[in-house]
C-alpha cells in the first residue's frame, strides 16, 4: 500500500490551480498509457478518460485533478501519520488511490469494467467544470451502473449533495463627497437591514430518505465603494444558498426570492447547480459500504454527483480525506484513511 502514499506525494508536487491542469494531466497519460495504450486513455482538453469496455458491467471512478489556490503551502511532507500540502486531501489523495486501482491487474482482469475518469477545473465556476465537456464527449460512460466520486468524505458514503445557487444583491444610492453625505445616498448602509436580515435566516433541516440535509443562505462576498471620500453609490453582494435534493433549481431560486428579494434593488442569479439526488438501494452502493464498513450520510456541499446524476449515473461519493480540512492553508489526510480506501475500493472491483 506504500505506493499510494509515494504517488500522492508526487501528485501534491505537481501544481494543478484551477486553470493549469495541463502538467498533471501529462503526468497522468504518462503513467497510465503504457497499461492501457493509446486507445485506452482519452484526453478531452486537460481530462482524461481511462480504460476500456469489454461488455462486462461497467463502474466508473471520477476524480477533478485541480485544487484551490496556494496559501502558502510547500512541498509534500509526512509528519506522525499524515500527508500535508495542497490537495492532500481535496482530491489528490482520491486521485492517488484512482491511478492504484488503475495500475492493478486484478482490478483491470475483474468482474467489471472498470474506467477512471479524471478531469479539470472543478473547483472553480460551474461553467466550466471539466466533467461537462468528458460527458459529452464520453456519451458511453452513461451506461455505469454506479458512478463513484473519491471526493473526501472520510471513508462515509455521501449519499446525495446539495444544490448551490449564488445571486448577487445589488444597492443603488447616489455619489457625494464624504463632507456632505446628505448630498448623496450610501449605498452600503442602505444595505444594513437586509444584510441583517439574511443573517438571521435559521439552518433548515430537511429529511430526504432518512437522511438529514441542511438548508442555509449566507453572504460569501461584498463590494463597494470607490475611495475613503466618496458616499459609495453602489454596494453588491453574494448570497450563496446551499439547497436539499428536494428542489429543483427553479424551485430553489424562487425560494431564494422569497426569502431574500425583498430589500435590494437587484437580485440576479449567476450560477446554479443542480442538488443530486440519493441513490440508494443500487445494488453497488450497497456492496461498497459492506467493503469498508461505511456508514451513509448526506453530502451537505455540492459535488459532481449532481452531474452525473443529471446524465443518469447512479452516483456516491467515497473517497479518502477528511472534507473538514479542504481548502484550508494545513491541509492534510491520514496515511491509514488512504489506505483503508484503496482497500476497500479494491474489495468492490475485484468482487462481486
């Protein structure tokens, strides 16, 4: 199992920011393509697609090989058990124990078909999630009977994820010189009593299936203003609302009007995606949580099973790396919680 550890800290030294996939996916080919040969890695822009269908049942593993940007992280290190540096656990720990799975023969010679998808640009705009474009360009891969996301969950299985939508909230006022504020209309504290007002909207428990998602609205970003002395004439916001697979999309959104579209002279939706739903009772899923004695629950965040949900890919997530320390400077992931996935993801595409 030493190996997965030696590829993950390879794969932390390949600087993969959202935007500059193109190394690491080079490195990916490279490794990849003297087992399964030319026709057996496909590359879509900075994604690739690996491996091959033979008519056996076919399960699909998908992995985003960008990360968020530096804060200041060096070099992959061990310390008392653990891996740290960017990515180590938001994905490349996940990614580490694909390109594994991919490399063994009993894997590849098992009861299925086994194709691992690794693509980019997930963390950033949903627009231009890499995944979109593999799907499409991929149309196969929909016959998967079960899609399975490493993204880090801690070696639970997510069921499910919510769905996000971000809106920004615009305030008009009027420009004047700071001196003489009655001149103009401030923008910013125009904006106080609804900011208060969305501050104080509760966490909304919503049971689907016997699993607990949380609704909740918060303010992720503000702008405004042009210099010390001037009355800003404009204040925007972004109002991120994170909903249960309950919703649709356009469900979701008049939700959010409802609830938050009274006070700004705007409120624009930019970016929406959809919440995926709980795909419980595949026959797959089951096996995979009697592999590594997971436990079942919600994805609270938004992963990309919600896509590949959308293309009708029962999907999960599972994957090494706890998802609390994702996007944080001390990024880590235990070298016993990679372990034991590999192991028993090797389990459920090895057994029936």
């Amino acid at each position: 199992m030493s190996d997965v550890i030696d590829t993950l800290m390879q794969l932390i030294d390949i600087p993969s920011e959202t935007g500059r996939e193109g190394r690491i996916c080079t490195y990916l080919a490279q490794e990849l393509m003297p087992i399964f040969g030319h026709d057996g890695v496909n590359r879509i822009s900075n994604s690739l697609v690996v491996g091959k269908r033979s008519g056996r049942p076919l399960i699909s593993l998908y992995g985003h090989i960008d990360t968020v940007p530096n804060q200041g992280q060096g070099p992959a290190y061990k310390q008392k058990g653990r891996v740290h540096g960017l990515g180590s656990t938001d994905m490349k720990s996940g990614i580490a124990v694909m390109i594994e799975l991919m490399r063994d023969e009993e894997v590849r010679d098992g009861p299925y078909d086994v194709v691992g998808v690794f693509y980019e640009a997930e963390e950033g705009p949903m627009a231009g999630n890499g995944l979109e474009k593999v799907l499409v360009n991929t149309p196969w891969l929909t016959a998967s009977e079960v899609g399975v996301v490493l993204e880090p969950t801690d070696l639970a299985i997510e069921l499910g994820c919510n769905g996000t939508i971000n809106a920004v909230a615009t305030f008009d006022g009027k420009a004047a010189h700071s001196a003489r504020p009655w001149l103009g209309e401030n923008a910013v504290t125009k904006a106080v009593p609804w900011l208060k007002k969305v501050s104080q909207i509760e966490p909304r428990p919503v049971d689907v299936g016997g699993l607990e998602f949380v609704e909740v609205v918060g303010i992720t970003q503000a702008h405004g203003g042009v210099a010390n002395n001037v009355i800003p004439s404009s204040f925007s916001c972004n109002v991120n609302y994170r909903f249960a697979p309950v919703r649709t999309i356009e469900e979701a959104t008049d939700h959010l009007m409802a609830i938050a579209g009274q006070g700004p002279d705007r409120l624009e939706v930019v970016d929406a995606a959809p919440a995926g739903p709980v795909a419980a009772g595949n026959e797959h899923v089951t096996r995979l949580a009697s592999m590594g004695e997971a436990l079942f629950r919600p994805k609270q965040g938004w992963t990309d099973v919600a896509r590949l949900s959308e293309y009708g890919i029962p999907a999960v997530n599972y994957g090494p790396g706890d998802p609390d320390l994702a996007h944080v400077p001390d990024e880590s992931v235990s070298i016993d919680n990679v372990e034991l996935s590999l192991d028993a993801l090797w389990k459920f595409l090895t057994k029936t």
